[in-house]
C-alpha cells in the first residue's frame, strides 16, 4: 500500500493551493489500486477540510505515516520529515539564496526531492505546472490596470472571483477603445493570456498589421522571439541559436513600442539574452506603453520597469521613465507596472483543479507504475542524502 499525503502549506505569506482536488482524490485512489491519499488539516487553502472529509478523504494533522508527501510552495524546515518523498516547488535549481538551507537540510536528513519544474520530457520541456491560469489572471490584470489608469470601467479583481467562471462574467463589463495589446511568448503563460484576450473578443492581427494599420477596435498581436531579436553578427535568424547563445543577439522590441498601449510579457527569459528595451529607451517618444503587465516578473530582468515584486493585494505600481522611480501605480504620467510572482494564487481553485488534472494524467502513472519516460528519475534533484547527477552543480550551494 502506497500513502500520499497532501501537505498543510506553511510557507509565509500562505498559499491556497493544493495538488489535488477532493474529486481527485477519490480518482487517484480509484485508478491506482493499492494507492491511499490523506490530507493535512489545515485552515488556509481555498479547498477545506471538510471538502475532502465529505468525499471520504481522510484528514489528519501527521503525515508520518505516508510515504509520498505532496504539496505546492516550500515545505518550512521544521515541518521537513526524515526519509520520505517530496513534490514541491523547491525553488533551488537556480541557487536561490533563500532557499539553500532548504536543500541542505532535505540531503542530511535523507529525503528524495522532486521538483515539479523538473518534470521535463526528453527534450527537457515542462510537462506540468500553474503557468497557464497565470497568463490569464496577467492578462485579466493588465486588461483591470488599463481600465482603471483611464476610468474606463470597474471590474472585481482576480483574487476576489471565487473561480474562472465569476471571472469570466467580469470580462462582460469591459468596453475597451481602440488599444493595441502585445502578447509576447508562445509557451504555456502566453496560451493563458490568449485565452483571456479570445474570452475579451479582442482581434488577432500580425506584428506586421500591427505596425502599419490603424483599427477601429481593440486589438492585439503575439510576438516571438523572432520577432524581435536579431543576430548582432547580421546573419539570418536561427532559433536554436538564439537558445544557445542569446548573448548574441540584439533587441529589436523599440519597433514596436511606438504602437503598443498594453504590454503582457509572457516570455520566457535568460539573463544571457538582451532585454526588450532599456530605461533610456523608456523615456523615448517612440515608447508609447502606458500598462505593463510583466507575468514573468523577473526582477531587474526583461523589463527594466520590474524593479521589485508586487503583491496580491497591491498588484499595481508607477514606474517614472524620467526619474526611474517608483511612485503611484496609476500616474498619468508614469508607466503603470503589474508585476506579481503568485499570480495563479489568485484563482487557486481553478488552478489546483488543472495542475491536480495533468500530475493525475502525466506523473502518477510514472510514480505509481512504471517511469518508463523517466519522468521522475530528471526531476529529482535529490535522494540517499545525495543530489542526483543531473543537479551536482548545486553542490556548493547545498553544501556552503
């Protein structure tokens, strides 16, 4: 008999979410035989306790007795147990400085890690993960900030809808004017935004109707790389170049700021790479962006506006091009920035339910069964008080 346990989120400020569903539950159990799932009490996560105890889940406040513990954020130091199997988001591989006793302790008390940005296919593409509802809590967030910077409308925030659904009815009270909305990305962040701006019935258009024709109606155009990077050598554009060697290559993005009113960056970005613009080019009158809606919130990173993290209750905040201060989140003269590093947290019930949905389909076969596409063996990082070969470049930092 295999013991899941889905554990009481500790991480401070809390998280809602949970990896399954009372429903859910009740399907693991069903479909993997000789499987048992048990819940953590707890009084925060937007699904309750007595959720899961009217679908027959039992719930405790000690997972000793599981052999799999699951949950979302960071599992807090004191709440590790010695010898068992976690799923978490460790926020490690990048040696992140906060959480490098996190790692240290997970290897001397001899627990297996697996970290769901691990999960990776052959090609070492993320399989699962919250990124699509944060492409459409960002651009529902953008689409708020643009109402609200120009009183156009008043809509309910996010994290105030009780599910995707109340959040839909919301998108009935915009009327927008005749803005232009760059989506960049074409991962699973950019398709969430997609779906947001296809719910708006907003038109699609080319980068290219983009910068040439004016429309009597919303609109909005979705940027590749491509599309705005080239080669600093002059040579024809080759993608996994870019990948490999983003240092060498050049923004083009200004091209495009002259048009744009409403920015959500959606893209995936390296450090190596350039950024779209810069502060200096922010203060040129060909930059034309009033809302920037940057979902990947890299801090000091592709949007040089992004200098510090927002939060859930205060999503918004006024990035002065001239001074390259922060001041008040809608200015009529400052560029109005959403930068929040949570934002599926704001539709928790809906996002637990779909990440819940792809580890059922696409992990625990490979947990429970057979990890023939190795699934489980590249996304551990660590097991036996050992990091796996894969992640050995974090030995300094598990050990420093």
């Amino acid at each position: 008999m295999i013991k899941i346990g889905i554990i009481k989120e500790g991480k401070v400020p809390p998280d809602h979410r949970v990896p399954f569903t009372p429903e859910q539950c009740k399907q693991i159990m069903e479909q993997f035989h000789g499987t048992e799932v048990f819940v953590q009490s707890s009084p925060i996560r937007i699904i309750k306790d007595e959720e899961y105890k009217k679908a027959g889940i039992p719930v405790v406040d000690d997972l000793s007795l599981c052999d799999i513990i699951m949950g979302i954020k960071e599992v807090p130091l004191k709440d590790l147990i010695p010898n068992k199997t976690y799923f978490f988001f460790s926020h490690t591989i990048k040696k992140q400085p906060h959480n490098k006793l996190l790692l240290k302790t997970i290897l001397q008390n001899n627990i297996t890690l697996v970290d769901y940005e691990c999960l990776t296919d052959e090609e070492h593409n993320r399989i699962i993960g919250f990124g699509h509802y944060a492409g459409i809590v960002g651009a529902y967030n953008g689409i708020y900030g643009y109402g609200k910077k120009y009183n156009l409308f008043s809509l309910k925030r996010a994290c105030d809808c009780h599910d995707k659904k109340e959040l839909w009815e919301e998108l009935k009270k915009i009327n927008l004017p005749n803005l232009k909305i760059i989506v960049t990305g074409n991962g699973r962040v950019a398709n969430g935004a997609i779906e947001l701006l296809g719910a708006l019935h907003i038109r699609r258009i080319t980068p290219y109707e983009f910068t040439h024709y004016t429309f009597r109606e919303p609109t909005y155009t979705q940027l590749h790389s491509h599309n705005y990077n080239e080669p600093l050598d002059g040579s024809q554009w080759n993608t996994d170049n870019f990948y490999h060697h983003p240092e060498k290559f050049r923004s083009t993005f200004m091209k495009y700021t002259r048009w744009c009113d409403l920015l959500i960056h959606c893209s995936f970005w390296d450090p190596r790479a350039p950024k779209l613009f810069t502060k200096e080019e922010m203060r040129s009158p060909e930059f034309g962006i009033s809302v920037i809606a940057d979902v990947t919130c890299d801090i000091n990173g592709s949007i040089p506006s992004t200098t510090k993290p927002a939060s859930i209750a205060e999503p918004f905040y006024g990035y002065d091009v001239k001074t390259e201060k922060i001041i008040e989140p809608f200015a009529k003269d400052a560029v109005t920035v959403m930068a929040v590093d949570n934002l599926p947290c704001e539709l928790p019930r809906d996002a637990s339910e779909s990440f819940g949905k792809e580890l059922i389909e696409k992990i625990l076969p490979s947990l429970l069964i057979n990890d023939e596409h190795k699934f489980i063996e590249r996304g551990t990082i660590a097991k036996g008080g050992k990091l796996m070969e894969r992640f050995d470049y974090l030995s300094d930092y598990a050990s420093g």
